[in-house]
C-alpha cells in the first residue's frame, strides 16, 4: 500500500522520520515493533493502536490518551504489573486484536497535544523498562520506509531530507530528466549522487561492458558472479540503483551523431565519456536544444614516482556557452597519435569520485539547491597543490 496520507499528516511523517514501523490497517494507526516486558522477565515485541478518520489524503487527528496494545501483559523490569494496562480487547482486522487499552493520562491536559507526542509518549513507558533488561532493544527500526508516496521518484522514503527540513529546496530537482553519458568511474560516481536526488528520471548511455578493472574505480563493490555475467555497464548500474530510485532507464550504446535521439527530452546532461570524437555533435545537439550540461575529465600521469594532474569541470549552460570553444575547455576530436590513450589513461578511485562530486556540486549549485557566488564555466582541482581554480566567470 502506499503511505501517502500518513506520509502528509505530519505527526505520522515525524514517527516515520524517526524510523518508526508505521502503517494504516482498517482505519487505525498500527504502530509496531515495540519492546516491552513480560510477566517472566524476558523482552518482547508488540504493538501500539488507535483509531483514526481517513478523509482522503487526510488524517484527523485522534489525540486522546488512550491507546490499545498488542501483546502480552506489559511489566515493569521489576517484575510488576504495569498499571495503566487494562484488559480491554480491541480488533484492528483479522489476525490483529489488541488486549489491553493503555490509559496514561498527561497533566493537566488530560489529552496530547499531536499524535507524535501521544505516541512517543508510550513507546517511553514501555520501552525504558525493556531497555533496563536488555539494552539493545529498540522501537524505532525504520521497517516502513519501503512504503512511499506513489508519485515519489524513490523506491522507500527519503528521510534524510526530511529530517534536515530540506523539503523545499529539494523540490528544485523534481520533474528534471537527467542524462549520464558514459558511466566509467567517474560516471559510475555521478550516478550514485544523483541517484539520491528526487529526479524524475535517470538516462544511462554507454557501449561498454563492467570488467574487472571497472570494479575497483566504480561505487560500491561487485560480487564474482556479477563480473562473471559481464553485463554492460548500464545493466549493471540500472539493476543495482533501482534498488533505490524508480526510472533509470539503460541505452547499452556508444553515444554519436546516429543515435543523438536517446537524449531526447533531457533537461541535463553529464558528459562523463572519455571519447573526445563524439562530443562535437552531442554538444551541437544539446545547445541547439537549450540543454545544460557538464562535462568532466581527469588527466594524470606519474612523475618522479608519484601521480599528479588535473580534475576538470567544465558547464555549459544556455547565455554562457563560448568559453568552451573560445579557450578549449571541452577536449574534442581525435587525439594526436600517442596521446591520451584509453589503455594507458591512469584511473584512480578517488580521483574518479571526486571529479564526480565536483561535478555533482556544480549542478546542485546551477539549479539554485546550493549558493553559487561564482557560477564559473570551468574549473580544476590541482592534485599536487589541492586548489581548486575558478575561471570563465560571468
């Protein structure tokens, strides 16, 4: 089922936040996983109940002080009875019922203030005896974050964004459709990041195939028997990020100037390839369509026994796009024989992630989510001297 009204009733959503397992059966709020004692010592779990109004996508709310319970009779870790359960059974559905009403009256109110404070308020009661048996125990193991909005891009809730109250910035990223071309290691990082953004969807291009060299500059780490299947890089990238984000869609195929139609209807782009002969035509493509885009690139190379270089981001955007050509930003066409070959191309993990996030960075700060004082064209980080030079300002 969906949560999406309790996910908008915001003492639900808070109880959410906080890892609650909470879920909506038959018109009660079924809160479960919560610890308590019984009458011979040991800790169990059981669960807390109320009715509520559903009205639509809206809950109203139910905060008076009594509450059901599900499970055995509750002790303290003493070995007393506790004393605000009654026995008083109540049905959720079927194979739900719930023994006994817990009545805890606060004072001078009489009734809580929200649902949040009504609920929390109980699970203390029954949990701070639990946790003087067993320590470890815990209410809050988050088992309902799989259940999301229908319309939201992730596949379990993001509670991380509305933990830090960044709702309304986050919005920025909704309805964007977002291109990654070439996913090596720098493409493969670029993926993780915006993976965890509410983009509406996530094109993946790219020809190659994951090889073992491709396992240890990539995010994560693959089993034997995924290196073994040698899937294309997109397959590989697709199945294991849909584990998160809903519409990732693959194109197992080396982005030129005949296949220019797989990014069509892209908002922006990531041009995180290292073939400099196909970036002619994507770019002509993508600003005669008013597409922004990035594009990343990493030059290394071992001197004196340690490697240095440069980490390049260079962004194109509509109204600022000269600077790519007029000061050659962007490497394109074929390289000179004995140059910049792929097979000699150093590649460190590290490196392909920070490029990355730089990258990542950039766009956040281009849609307005992160403050951009400088909103320059190009950018390099220095591996020898740790700088990071700004250039092409507006």
């Amino acid at each position: 089922m969906s949560s999406a009204p309790f996910a908008r009733d915001p003492d639900l959503a808070r109880l959410l936040d906080d890892g609650y397992d909470v879920t909506i059966v038959a018109g009660h709020v079924l809160v479960k996983h919560i610890p308590y004692v019984t009458a011979a010592g040991s800790v169990e779990y059981g669960f807390l109940t109320y009715p509520v109004t559903v009205a639509g996508d809206a809950i109203l709310p139910q905060c008076a002080h009594e509450i059901w319970f599900g499970g055995a009779h509750p002790h303290r870790a003493s070995g007393t009875p506790l004393s605000m359960a009654s026995a008083n059974p109540r049905t959720v559905t079927n194979g739900i019922d719930a023994a006994f009403m817990l009545s805890s009256k606060p004072q001078p109110e009489g009734a809580y203030p929200d649902q949040y404070t009504k609920v929390t308020a109980y699970v203390r009661i029954l949990s701070h005896e639990a946790l003087a048996v067993d320590p470890t125990v815990t209410a809050t193991p988050g088992g309902s974050w799989a259940e999301v909005d229908d319309d939201s891009p992730f596949v379990y809730r993001d509670t991380a964004t509305s933990r830090a109250g960044l709702a309304a910035l986050t919005a920025r990223f909704h309805a964007h459709r977002v291109a990654i071309v070439g996913l090596g290691g720098t493409g493969s990082y670029i993926l993780d990041q915006v993976a965890k953004t509410p983009v509406a969807e996530i094109v993946l291009i790219d020809g190659d195939h994951f090889e073992n060299h491709s396992a240890f500059r990539a995010p994560g780490a693959a089993t034997f028997d995924e290196l073994r299947a040698h899937p294309l890089k997109v397959d590989y990238y697709r199945d294991h990020y849909s584990a998160m984000h809903r519409g990732i869609t693959a194109h197992g195929a080396f982005l030129d100037e005949d296949n220019l139609d797989l990014l069509s209807g892209v908002s922006f782009a990531f041009l995180a390839s290292d073939d400099a002969t196909m970036k002619p035509p994507v770019i002509a493509w993508l600003e005669a369509r008013q597409v922004p885009f990035i594009d990343v690139g990493m030059g290394v190379e071992e001197v004196d026994g340690r490697l240095t270089g440069l980490l390049r981001t260079t962004t194109s955007a509509p109204g600022a796009r000269d600077h790519i050509r007029a000061n050659g930003r962007i490497p394109a066409g074929a390289a000179a024989p004995g140059e910049d070959d792929y097979s000699r191309n150093i590649q460190v993990a590290d490196l392909n992630a920070l490029n990355a996030l730089l990258a990542v960075i950039r766009w956040k700060r281009y849609l307005g989510f992160y403050a951009d004082g400088t909103a320059e064209g190009f950018s390099t980080y220095s591996i020898y001297t740790n700088d990071i030079a700004n250039e092409d300002r507006p």
